[in-house]
C-alpha cells in the first residue's frame, strides 16, 4: 500500500482527476483498512475525501465506485443496509 505520500503526489493524483492541483491541507483519515484515505482541502474551496492503492486494486475501486453511484440515484432519505 502506498503509505505516507506527500502533497506533491496528492496534487497529481487531484489534478489527473480535475480537481485542480493545489493542495493546500492534507492528512490522512479513517476510511477503510484496505485502502490509504485522504482528506484534502483544495484552493479552490472544495474538500476532497480521496482513496488510493496499487492498480491491482481497480476493480474494488470500481465496483465501490457504482455502487456509490447507485446510492447518489437513490430519492429516500435514508437506507437501510
């Protein structure tokens, strides 16, 4: 797993996603023991909660990346797992 990456690397990795690339805060948060998980705060205001791993990861990252989609649809205000 990637560990300890610096700002640099952070503001790559938004960058590549369009989401700017100066990182003007970022420490690494709770959010799955698979992953590493970041809180960035951006320049441009928006605050950014982004996970990385190795690319023999992508496909958990896809399927959790649909099933987030799945629940942005969603019109109730709560759901029930």
């Amino acid at each position: 797993m990637m560990e300890g990456l610096g700002r640099r690397v952070l503001a790559e990795l938004a960058g590549e996603l369009g989401l700017g690339s100066e990182v003007l805060g970022s420490r690494r948060v709770g959010g799955g023991c698979i992953h590493a998980a970041y809180h960035l705060r951006m320049a441009s205001g928006d605050e950014v909660f982004m996970k990385i791993n190795e690319v023999a990861c992508l496909e958990m990252f896809q399927a959790e990346a649909a099933g987030l989609r799945l629940m942005a649809e969603c019109t109730m205000t709560a759901l029930r797992i």
